[in-house]
C-alpha cells in the first residue's frame, strides 16, 4: 500500500471522526464539569476557613483586652502574659473544623504606651481542594490592645421629652444606657481609662440650681413666672426667653426676683453661638437662664467614672416637654471640653483619646428657642454636628420612631458613618442598639 493511500484513508477516518456526534454532549460535559466542580469546592472551603478566621478575630480581641486588664490590675505579670493570653483564647474560641490552631503574645511599655499583641494562625482541612493537592487551607490574624495612648470619653445625649412615656420608651432607654455604662466601664484598665457624661434634655437642658451664681449664666431672658407671651397663641414660648425668642411679646415686667426660684433650665445661646463651643466669656456667649415647667428632671452631668453617679442621673430620667436635640447635642459637645461650662477633666499630652457623642431621640425637632418650624431647628442642628465632628469628635445617632412620624432628615447626616445611625421602631430594639454601639466603641480600644 503507498503512502498516499495511507494519508487519504487516515484523512478520511478524520473526517469521520469529526462529523461523528454520537456521546459528544456526554464528553463535553464529563470535561466541563471538573473545573466547574473545583471551583464551588474551593468557594465552599475558601468560606469555611474565613469563617473559623473571623471567629479566631473576635476571640483575640476579647483576649488581648481581657490581658491587658489583668496585667494593669497587677492579676499577672509579664512574664505570664502568654500563657494567660493562650488560656483566654482556648476558652473563647470555639470554632470546631480549625486544626494546628498557634497563638502567642507579646507585652511592650515604653513612653508611648503600653501593648499586647497576639497572633494567632491555623487551618481548616479541605473537603475538595484536597483532590488538587491542597489538603488544608491555613488563615491567620492579629490583635493589639493599646492602653495609656487611647483613652474614652463618652457623652450620653438622651431624649427626655414627653413622647418617651408612650410604649414606656423612657424606661427601655433607662435599662439601656444603664447597661451601655456597663459595658464602657468594662473596658477601663485604669481608673481614667473611660470617662462618660450624661446629657439628659428636652427643649432645654438642666444644668442644675447649684449653679445659679456662674459667671457663665444670663439672667435678663428670665422670669419665673410663665404664660405671659402676648400674641402667640400657640402651645410653645411659654418662657419669657421662648417667647421673646419667638417674635412675640412679654407682658410681664418680673423687675428683680429671687434667682433662688430658678429650677436650673438653660435655653440655647444667641445665634450664632448655639452651634459653637465658644467658651462663655460674654452675656451673647453666655447661656440664657430659662424657667421652663417642663425642664428635664435628671440634671446635667460633666465626664466622670463615679459609675455610682452616673447610673443615678440615669435613672432620675423623666420624660416631659418638647425636642430640641440642638441644644442636647452642644452640651455634649461641651462636656468633652476642658472649658467652661462643664470643665472636662485635663487629659494627658502624651495618650490619644477617643471623643465620642451618642445622641438618642425618639423624634423630631419640634421647637428651639426661636422657632416651632422643623426644618429650622434641623439647620442649627445640621450646623452643630458638622462642626463637632470637624472638631474630632464622633457621633452615634440612634432614633426610634414608634408613631409613624418617619426617619430624621437630619440625624443619618449627623452620625459620623452611615454605621453610626441607628433607625428604630419598638422600644425593645434601643437596648440591642446600646449594645452595638457599646460594642464599636469597644473596638476603640482595640488598635488592630
């Protein structure tokens, strides 16, 4: 046979084979469907082993922060800052699929701070990875707990208006800003580590009677007796510093009174001060004394870590009046100051601190000390939270909106990230937001 009868017939069987279709659907597929296979697998172990690593994160945070406040407490040593980092770890981590888990710490102190850094690595056993040869798949992570350089100073801005009695709002908010005290005083390794203060209000804010002789208070917007606005027929600017502030006219000549009858109600500053944290050094800087009847029961109080005191001031809480969330939002502000009014506690010019609002309402602005109109309070408001937060600090917002009033226009904005905002609708959710707040900020206190 010649070559050339050899080639035509092998070109012929080509041929054949090539226009040949029976079981091709089935090879195509037995080709395709390995790779295909491979790549759900590998998705199925990639999952497993990032869900063993966020679990390992969140045990070597809890870990570091629960070593970093025994070593300060002087329950262990240096040198035993390992083992008892490892023993925290085994007892917090409880991921079942993670092999060949390691973790170990290390504890440096120096000028710039003190830090316990863990690491930890491990591996999950593949289930079908293995059949390309990658029989385990290894993750690790890393946690830093910094004290002496990152320090926390918490206003509590609380709602105390009248529409915190339906569905007992005022009650949940009192369980929770209670248990969110706990949970900040928790992270304090030092005495000084956390300070909060608490900011109760509604349209004003109490700064309580035993200041009535501050150089910071102004006197010629008062009068003790209410209810004689004329020309406003409306349920607002019942004050005289309402009233006046409104347009209207006072008709009531209060001549010298006692200040002794003074009930320890502040309204805002003159514009443009109200949204500012100028120090009160003139009568347009100086905060206007007001006798409002509905004036919130639980008094101002500046950062402290008496946990004692603290927790009082929440429970005398009352709800009674209207919402000016302006002016609850700038005496927080003014609490992280180390200025008149409120003085804050000096802090250290070699430690970093965390300056942080929560600012919880359950709705909108319905009057300030010139107006009863929302969008009007909502600008002063707007106006605040920008320049707090220019000043470093960050804000939290939470509203809770149980009456259908809809979502704030203005406190999303306010909050520092969207995350920071919470949107409510039952008075059991604000103890589950405390807690999540409680828990971010927690993370403060975590480096890395």
């Amino acid at each position: 046979m010649s070559g050339l009868s050899i080639a035509n017939r092998f070109k012929q069987a080509a041929h054949r084979f090539a226009a040949a279709n029976e079981g091709n659907a089935a090879v195509i597929f037995a080709i395709a469907v390995l790779p295909i296979l491979s790549f759900v697998g590998a998705a199925i172990d990639y999952s497993r082993a990032a869900k063993a690593r966020t679990q390992m994160q969140e045990a070597l945070d809890s870990a570091a922060l629960m070593v970093a406040k025994d070593l300060s407490a002087g329950i262990i040593t240096a040198s035993q800052v390992n083992a008892t980092a490892q023993s925290y770890f085994a007892g917090l981590y409880t991921n079942k699929e993670a092999i060949s888990v390691s973790v170990s710490a290390t504890y440096t102190s120096g000028s710039s701070g003190t830090t316990i850094a863990l690491s930890g690595s491990g591996s999950v056993t593949t289930d079908f990875m293995q059949v390309m040869g990658f029989p385990t798949m290894g993750f690790n992570t890393t946690s830093t707990a910094t004290w002496g350089t990152s320090l926390l100073r918490v206003a509590l801005v609380l709602d105390n208006t009248g529409s915190m009695n339906n569905y007992n709002k005022i009650g949940a908010l009192r369980t929770a800003a209670t248990n969110l005290v706990t949970q900040l005083s928790g992270l304090a390794v030092n005495t000084g580590d956390v300070y909060i203060s608490i900011v109760p209000f509604a349209v004003d804010v109490n700064v309580g009677s035993t200041n009535v002789n501050a150089s910071w208070l102004r006197w010629d917007l008062w009068d003790p007796s209410n209810n004689h606005c004329s020309g406003f027929g409306g349920f607002f600017g019942t004050t005289m510093e309402q009233c006046l502030g409104h347009g209207y006219t006072w008709n009531h000549n209060p001549g010298s009174p006692s200040t002794s009858q003074w009930n320890g109600c502040v309204g805002d500053r003159d514009q443009s001060y109200d949204v500012t944290a100028a120090a009160p050094s003139s009568q347009v800087t100086d905060f206007p004394a007001d006798q409002d009847s509905s004036c919130p029961a639980a008094a101002v109080l500046p950062l402290t870590y008496n946990w004692s005191n603290v927790n009082s001031t929440i429970n005398q809480m009352t709800a009674n009046g209207t919402t000016n969330q302006t002016i609850g939002l700038l005496w927080g502000w003014l609490s992280l100051l180390q200025q008149s009014p409120l003085n804050a506690p000096a802090e250290a010019a070699n430690s970093k601190y965390q300056h942080i609002i929560i600012l919880f309402t359950d709705g909108l602005n319905t009057e300030n000390r010139w107006s009863s109109t929302q969008s009007q309070i909502d600008a002063r408001m707007a106006t605040v939270c920008t320049n707090a937060k220019n000043s470093g600090v960050t804000i939290f917002t939470v509203q809770i909106d149980t009456d259908g009033a809809g979502q704030s226009p203005v406190l999303p904005a306010c909050a520092s990230s969207p995350s920071n905002f919470f949107m409510l609708t039952q008075p059991s959710q604000i103890i589950t937001a405390f807690a999540q707040i409680g828990t971010q900020i927690s993370k403060l206190r975590v480096s890395k």
